[in-house]
C-alpha cells in the first residue's frame, strides 16, 4: 500500500520510511524484529523531485529521506530499500504529490 503526502514546490521537508519494532505489536512500522536493525538502505526518487539528503535514523530503524523541488499538479514516487542485520529485505514507495499550499 502506498502512502501520499502533498508537498509545495518550495518547501524542503523530511519524511521517514520507519520499520521499528513496537511495543504494542500495532502499526504499519512494526517490522523489524526486535533487537533488529537496518543495514543498508537504497532511496530512489523519481526525476524532477530532488533528494537533498537520506539518513538512518532512529537509531537505525527508520530512513530519513529530506525532499525538495518538483512541479505542481505532479506526483513522484519516492522507494525506499533496506536489508536488515538478520538479512532480510524490503521496500517501501509513498507518492509525493506536488501542490500549492
């Protein structure tokens, strides 16, 4: 399932992709295992977005991905690949809709 945000072309903002183990069991981010951590991560972001920086974050259990530019009335995908410290792997993509707010 992928997620939208709306973004304005002159904005610069964050948005996390997070896989951490919760607690409670609840919620799309409780993925990772616990005591599981992210190894490696891949964020690809469709031309004419700009990906001005992408981190691990959270003590390694989210990506961080900061986003600026794109034209309005434009959705971008944003993907975001990682492998784990267990080796697994996944990938998640939002859409970034481009609009003047």
């Amino acid at each position: 399932m992928s997620h939208m945000f709306l973004k304005d072309p002159n904005a610069v903002l964050d948005y996390k992709f997070d896989w951490k183990a919760l607690a409670n069991g609840n919620g799309n981010s409780n993925w990772l295992a616990d005591g599981e951590t992210i190894s490696t991560k891949t964020v690809t972001v469709a031309a004419g977005l700009t990906n001005n920086s992408d981190s691990l974050t959270d003590t390694n259990t989210s990506v961080t991905v900061w986003l600026s530019g794109g034209t309005v009335g434009v959705d971008y995908s944003v993907a975001c690949k990682i492998v784990t410290s267990a080796g697994r792997t996944d990938e998640r993509t939002v859409t970034i809709r481009i609009a003047q707010r």
